[in-house]
C-alpha cells in the first residue's frame, strides 16, 4: 500500500503540473498511512517528483527529517485529524486564484461547477481552513491555492481540476454577464 500511495502521490504531481494547476516549486500532497504520514518534500517540484521526494514522518511527532517536509506539514496534519480525510491536496490553480482576490465567493456558472460545488466555493482566510473542510472537501483560500481533502487522491485531483475548469468559464462568463 505504500508503494502505491508514493506511485499516487507522484502521479497527481504530473497531472497538477500538465495543468498548470502548480508551478515549479507550488503545492503539496499528503496521504496518512499507519499511523504516519508520507508528504512532498519541501521545495521539490510536484511536476517532476521522484520517490525520495515523498517523505514518510510519524504522524503530529518530532523527527530529524521532519523540517525537509513541506512547510506545510502541521496544517496536512491538522486536516486529517479535523476532517478524518486521509489525503490533502494543495495547489495554486491561477483562475481560481484571480476570482478569489476579490475575497468574495466565487461563483461557478458551468453545469459541473453547480453539480459539484453548488455553484459557490466560499474565498476563506487560512485559520478558518481546518473549520470549514469539515464539511466540505474543498476550500479555497484568497490568493493563495486551494486544499482538498478525501479519502483517495485521484478524487481530490478530480475535484481540483473540475474546480480550475469551472473557474476558468466563471472567468470568461464575466465578460459577457
């Protein structure tokens, strides 16, 4: 299960990257798995990731390797204790990114984006995050990326890249609505 989970992980990566979903040096991924966690390296480049750069850490505990992680390990960790999701999803889809500037809800206008989401993804401020995907699988914070939760990555990057889908026809409907 481990090797597949690390296989996932780098295949999500690519997929994020051929969709412009993370740049160079953007986003993470986490998976619990038996009591730790396997999560990006800090600084690797999600597009192009080998499997050194998937660390496995004992899950919330001080590890020598822990501060090669993400710098974004204690909120992973938080998620999946507050949601009990295992895996967390973060990137920085640039459409979503533009809507949510303007810090109000973003509103999805294309059939997907109403069956998936409602038709509106809340903009939040970071310390609300852990809160919110409590009851919800994806959340997007302004200017900065989103974060998905579930129990399989292929659904979290589904999820995301409807979400990118969705926002890029929000973007263009502003033009004619």
């Amino acid at each position: 299960m481990r090797k597949y989970l690390v296989r996932k992980i780098i295949e999500v990566g690519r997929r994020l990257y051929r969709e412009g979903l993370v740049d160079g040096l953007s986003g993470n991924i986490s998976c619990f798995y038996r009591g730790k966690i396997l999560i990006t390296r800090s600084r690797s480049s999600i597009g192009f990731l080998e499997e050194e750069d998937v660390l496995e850490l004992p899950f919330g505990k001080e590890h020598p390797l822990r501060d090669r992680a993400s710098t974004e390990i204690k909120l992973h960790e938080t998620l999946i204790r507050e949601t009990g999701k295992r895996c967390v999803l973060h990137c920085h889809p640039p459409s979503a990114i533009v809507l949510s500037l303007r810090g109000e809800s973003i509103r999805l206008r294309d059939k997907e984006g109403i069956y998936l989401f409602g038709g509106e993804v809340e903009v939040l401020e970071g310390d609300s995050l852990p809160e919110y995907l409590k009851g919800k699988n994806l959340a997007m914070v302004k200017g900065h990326g989103v974060f998905c939760v579930g129990e399989d990555l292929e659904d979290c990057y589904k999820l995301v890249s409807a979400f990118e889908s969705s926002c890029k026809v929000a973007l263009k409907a502003q033009r004619f609505l």
